[in-house]
C-alpha cells in the first residue's frame, strides 16, 4: 500500500506550525549539515579532492549512523524480518502520492565503482539477527576469514547520484559486517541519478515535501537520509561528483 499523507488534517497543521522539540532538532541538524557542505565548497584555500573528502566523511558520519541503529534494531526487535526499502528512503516514486503528478523516469545506468567499506558511505539494511551474528563470527580477517567480494552474493549494489551515497541490496548481512569491521571492497551494480527529483521536493527535517501541493508525501526510515538527500542538492547546484 501506498504511503499516503493528510496535510489537510487540523493535526497537521498545528504539527507545523508548531514543531515538537524532536522535529526542531531535526532541523537543526539539516541545517547545520547543509551549512557545513556550503562551508567545505567555499574553503578556496584547499584543493577540490580536499573537499570533497572532507563531504564524503560527513556523509559517511551520517551513513554509519543509521548503520549502527539498524543493527541495534534488528537486535531488539522482536520481528526477526525488520524490512528496509529505499523507496520508502528518497522520493523515487513515479508520481505524487497526494496529487498524483506524474514524474521523469529516474535514470538507471550500469556502472562499476570499486566501493571500500571502510570508507563509502554505504547501507547495507540487514534484516535478520540470527544471520547477523553468524556473519560477525565468521567473516572478518580478525577470525581468520578477511572479508572477500562474491560475485553471486555481492550483487545489486546501487550508487546514487548526485548524493554520494550507496544502498546495498544483496550480501546484506556479511556487507553489514565489512562495514563494522572496516575490511572489504564491493563493486557497485548500476546508478541511479535523483537529480530530476530536486526540482520537485525538498526535505524539511522530517518529511520530503512535493512542492506542487505543499504535501508531506514521504517520511524516510531515517531522518539522516533525507539530510543526505539535500547535501546532494547542494553537490548538484555546484557540479561536483563525489565518485
């Protein structure tokens, strides 16, 4: 089912007009966030590779993050299939689930980039703890089983562009460790490029807004992503490629 918003509802309104302490601290860091990546772009005393290194681990602060909270709630949940979807992350709908406007095919693009876990900012969403664990006893040159790319388990590897930014969508659980243990190299699937999708929503801290009717149409599983979302707008209104 379609996640579908009410802007229209008295609740809404007063929710936006006047934020909880949770939603202005949201807003703070997107601001704070998009301040930093304005900053780092400005810094003329440096060379470009510099900065974007220095967007690349905010990025990557932001990323490892919601890593780390994805693993403690596939820890304490008592569904043993916690579900993550990049649709339900960034607006990549075909149309506006508030007023239907209909949207440009977002391009897909196969791509090959050598992707280290240690320092890509990247999401794996594991779903299961049992095979959590299992990854972390048994992958990982600390247990004498360095982390090695499969080709028929590492696949599906998306980057997403202008963002900087990697959604894993197989190998979930033995990535998830890469990522925690620091070891490890995937290559990336295909690209898809979100850039179309600026000119149509903005993220307030909280929801991605459809600008043609002022509607809340998507709540990330994370807020920080969304945070990502707009540091790619950022990246874009100034031509820079992070990868």
């Amino acid at each position: 089912m379609e996640q579908k918003l009410f802007p229209q509802t008295t609740a809404y309104k007063i929710a936006r007009k006047f934020p909880s302490k949770e939603a202005k601290h949201r807003q703070n860091v997107l601001r704070a966030y998009l301040d930093q990546t304005a900053a780092i772009l400005n810094e003329k005393n440096v060379s470009i590779n510099q900065r974007k290194s220095a967007i690349i681990c905010m990025i990557k602060g932001l990323s490892s993050g919601i890593q780390s909270d994805i693993n403690t709630e596939c820890i304490t949940s008592e569904d043993q299939n916690i579900n993550y979807y990049m649709i339900d992350s960034f607006p990549i709908r075909s149309h506006c689930t508030n007023c239907y406007k209909q949207f440009e095919t977002i391009p897909q693009t196969d791509i090959d980039i050598p992707v280290a876990l240690q320092s890509a900012p990247i999401i794996s969403p594991i779903w299961n703890k049992g095979r959590m664990s299992q990854a972390f006893m048994f992958i990982g040159a600390d247990v004498g089983a360095p982390f090695r790319h499969q080709e028929n388990n590492h696949f599906d590897l998306e980057y997403i562009k202008p963002l900087g930014f990697f959604w894993n969508g197989n190998g979930l659980h033995s990535t998830n460790t890469g990522i925690l243990k620091g070891e490890g190299t995937l290559k990336t699937s295909y690209m898809i490029d979100l850039s179309d999708r600026f000119k149509h929503f903005e993220f307030d801290g909280t929801f991605y807004i459809h600008k043609a009717c002022n509607t809340p149409v998507i709540k990330p599983i994370d807020y920080r992503l969304g945070v990502i979302f707009e540091i790619g707008r950022i990246l874009e209104k100034n031509s820079i490629q992070l990868w």
